[in-house]
C-alpha cells in the first residue's frame, strides 16, 4: 500500500482541523450527567471521541437505565454552541500544513454538514475545503466503517491506496485502514498513542510533522 504516491489526503474534522474534541468533552460530561449518565472524562476519550451518533448514544442510554427521549438534544444545542463560538480554534500548525501541501485535500466528517461548517466558518477555514466537504450524513454507514472515505475517494476521482487519512480517534483510524488507506493518527489532542497505532498507520504528535510524513 505504501508504494503508491499519495494523491490525496483526507482530513478528519474535530480534533483535526479543528481543536474541538476538549470542549465537546467538557460539555458532554456536564449535560449527560444532568440526563442521569455519569462518565468519567477518561471514559469520553475512549468512547466518545470520533464515535458514530448510534454508538455514543447506546452508551448514554445504557448508562442512565433508560432511552433517551426523542429531541432530548434540543434544550442544549446552544450550550454546545455557546462553548465552540466562545473558545474554537484551529488545531496548531493546520493553516501551515495545508499551505505547504502539494496534492489535494478534502474533509470527511461524521459530523453533519451543518456542524462541520459551523466550526470551520468559526476558525477561518470554510474557504479552503469548500466543494470538498464530506459527511457521514452522505453514506450508509459512518466511521468505522469505509464507507464515507471510499465515498470521498471516489468523489475526488483518487483510488483508495493513493490516499492518506488524517484521524485522531481509533473509529476514524479503523475506517481508513478498511478502506485500503493509510492512516496518519495524531495524538495531539486527546487519544493517546496506543489506542491509534497499527498496521498501514503512522502515529505523530505535532501537526506541522505531517507535511514531511506525507512526502515520505
């Protein structure tokens, strides 16, 4: 697989490009122990972080002893939304690494698309990834399965072993490495190291460390 020169590279959002996996956490544990789950923020990063809706929200339901009532998320949205338009940024050395890049780029999220370009209008980067936004919202399954990055693989016209997947969780890594992609896992945020590493992945710690992976 990594024989083939890469012709594109396709970034995960929260976490990624954007630094918002800390201020979701921070959120998350507030509300969902108002909704009677308790969860330790060691136990967010593991199950939280880059998980599918389905996944997250069995957690929760199982946690409280009972499902979640239909638009249970609705009275907070605008604390998530108060929280990201207050304290989101860019992840460090994002700005630089797709400067210096010399082949295209896309975003695949399991974000909605309304999500997703929220927080890149938040941080200055909607303009650099417009037309070349993907979400789980768009494909059968969201990460961890394939499908999404073969979905932007095929929308971008690169085959699947041309591509490189930027993920910070292990749902996203699993994604890319069934897809027949490499995946560059970063650590930079909240998932440590083991939980990324693998077969058909490098794992690194600074963003602006990916331009010279890449072109290795």
């Amino acid at each position: 697989m990594t024989s083939h020169p890469v012709e594109l590279v396709i970034f995960d959002c929260d976490g990624v490009l954007v630094d918002s996996e800390r201020l979701y956490c921070r959120v998350d544990r507030e509300v969902f122990a108002e909704l009677g789950a308790e969860f330790t923020e060691a136990e967010l990063v593991e199950h939280f972080v880059g998980s599918p809706r389905e996944i997250w929200t069995a957690l929760v339901e199982q946690r409280r002893g009972r499902p979640l009532e239909p638009g249970w998320q609705e009275p907070y949205r605008i604390r998530y939304e108060t929280v990201l338009d207050a304290e989101l940024t860019a992840v460090e050395g994002i700005t630089e690494v797709l400067d210096a890049l010399a082949v295209p780029y896309c975003l695949a999220s399991n974000g909605s698309h309304g999500e997703i370009g929220r927080n890149l209008t938040r941080t200055g980067l909607l303009e650099r990834f417009e037309g070349r936004v993907f979400s789980a919202r768009d494909v059968a399954r969201g990460k961890p399965a394939p499908d999404l990055f073969l979905h932007a693989a095929a929308a971008m016209g690169v085959p699947p072993e041309r591509c490189a997947v930027v993920e910070d969780s292990p749902y996203g890594v699993r994604a890319a490495r069934a897809a027949g992609m490499r995946a560059y896992g970063y650590t930079g945020g909240l998932t440590p190291a083991h939980r990324l590493e693998g077969p058909g992945t490098v794992v690194f710690t600074e963003m602006r460390e990916l331009t010279g992976l890449l072109g290795g």
